[in-house]
C-alpha cells in the first residue's frame, strides 16, 4: 500500500512473467507510454533465466519488479497484486501490450460510473504484433457470464483495487482463473461497465504457455489440459454454463445490437497493420489506420 505522502497511482498494472523476455518489453514500453492517467507496473517474474532479469535491471526504477520462484500464474497475480499501490488493478500478460489512451478510457468510465470491472474491445495479432482480428464486445450481461463464458478479456480491463479482497486469484485455477474471478465479483455485488474502444493486443503465437479453451456452439467443451476440472468448479460455485447454448445466442445478438460484428467487420480492411504503436512513427501511423478504421470516434 502507498507510504504516508505518496501519491496513489490510478492504476497499478500487475503483470505475471515466465520466460517471455522477447514480448516483455513491447509491455513496458505500452504501460509506459499511456497518457491522462498515472501508473505504475508491477511484474512477478517467475525465475526467469531467459534475460528477462536482466532486462528487468536495465529498466532501473521504471517498473516494480520481482524475480522469485511461485506456483504458477494465479500465485504471481496474488504476489504482484499484494504489492500494488493503484485505485485500479489491471492485468497484462507479458506477451500482451496495451493500445494509446486504452487505460485511461477505462479509468473515466469507472470513476464516471462508480463501477467496480470495466472492460473494452480487444484485438488479436500475430508474434510480431501484427492485426490479425478483432475481437470486440458488447454491454456487460450477467447471464452472458455465467453461460456463455469469459468473454471479458483482462487485457482490456480493470477491476477496483478494493471489490477484490485478499488474495484475489484462486491459486487452483490454472486456465480458468479470469472467469472464476469475475463470477466471484458478480455474486458479491460488483458493477461492472462497457466501453466501446480498443484497449489491449492479445498476442497469438506457438510459444504461448496456455492451453486452448473449446466451447463454441456445435462444440463440445474442451475437458482436457485441465479445462475439465475447472468447469466443474465454475459451475458448482456459481452456476455458470447450465444453459451454454442459450449464452451463445444472447452474446451473439448482444454484439449484433451493439454493433460489435461491425467493428468486425471493419478490421478485416486493415489486416496486417503493425500494432505496436509505441516501436515506431511507421508502426504508430499503421495504428492510426486501424483506428480510423474501426474506431472513427475514439480520439
């Protein structure tokens, strides 16, 4: 928590880090370079012998950072949140970065609102950080939720530092610990609230260590790679997916009404833009097209 006389810090971004030292600094360099808000970043490095320590000890005081042994990804959010010192928690993966004004979107909408969780669009890219699609959302809905799944992305998104309690993360969740935490928030009463504006770049490549989450509408669920377990704790605890079926049908004609597929759609004009906005003028003029293109609104 801050020290008497220190100014707290809007948001506290906690990041979890085990042998990405080749995405590491793309996050940086986006939490570092967000504007109209205060931050601080936080990363939990899980021992990594990859040069992320030391890339870590070049940066000096310019992030919050630890380097020690933990029981996986849930353990290093619980670790990293316990130091941060922000209003607001966000969670950024060390392969993920953030697009301009994206936190700060989220920072006014929840002091604007009073909401507890307020979450945005998100756009997909290749390793190189490369637009590969659009992954937009639509008004929050808690039957969405519970039966059709985690469709909020914590790269876009910030929860208030006091709805999540000690230990926020549930250590026995390995693949599945954003939903069980947001359904958590929700059965204790926390409000949560949409914003329509790209917020953060989920990297898609071979070396990512997560496995993949199988739920589509003719599908059945992926119970493999530990996904099985963890269904079945989601639905005793909350109740979540007893009507699957049904929350695919109202999440797809929630994004209908909120024109999500039309952002959709638009992405597609500008497939292969550079996302990494903060590496390069060329880079930061590609991310101008992107956003004329999709997001004609948004500043």
């Amino acid at each position: 928590m801050p020290s008497e006389g220190q100014p707290v810090p809007d948001v506290s971004v906690v990041t979890p880090s085990y042998g990405y030292a080749h995405y590491l600094r793309d996050a940086i360099d986006s939490v570092a370079a967000q504007r109209g808000i205060t931050v601080e970043h936080v990363i939990q490095d899980g021992g990594s012998t990859d040069g992320t320590v030391e890339l870590l000890q070049d940066l000096g005081n310019a992030v919050d950072w630890s380097s020690e042994p933990d029981e996986g990804q849930s353990d290093a959010l619980n670790r990293g949140i316990a130091r941060a010192r922000g209003r607001w928690i966000a969670w950024l993966n060390a392969d993920e970065f953030y697009l301009p004004g994206g936190l700060a979107a989220l920072v006014r909408e929840g002091d604007r609102t009073g909401a507890d969780v307020v979450y945005g669009d998100t756009l997909f890219s290749d390793g190189d950080g490369r637009l590969t699609r659009l992954l937009p959302q639509h008004r929050f809905s808690p039957f969405v939720l519970r039966s059709y799944g985690c469709f909020i992305s914590t790269v876009s998104s910030i929860v208030r530092t006091s709805a999540l309690g000690a230990d926020p993360i549930d250590v026995q969740m390995r693949r599945m610990m954003d939903w069980d935490l947001y359904l958590r928030l929700l059965r204790e009463g926390a409000g949560f609230r949409f914003v329509e504006a790209p917020i953060g770049v989920f990297r898609a490549h071979d070396t990512r260590v997560t496995a993949t989450e199988r739920r589509g509408f003719f599908q059945r669920l992926n119970r493999g790679d530990g996904f099985g377990r963890e269904y079945d704790m989601v639905r005793d605890r909350y109740g979540a997916m007893r009507m699957r079926r049904a929350g695919h049908i109202a999440h797809g004609l929630l994004k209908v009404a909120d024109g999500a597929y039309t952002r959709q759609a638009r992405g597609k004009r500008v497939h292969g833009a550079d996302l990494r906005w903060f590496r390069s003028d060329d880079a930061a003029r590609d991310w101008e097209r992107v956003r004329v293109a999709c997001y004609p609104a948004v500043a």
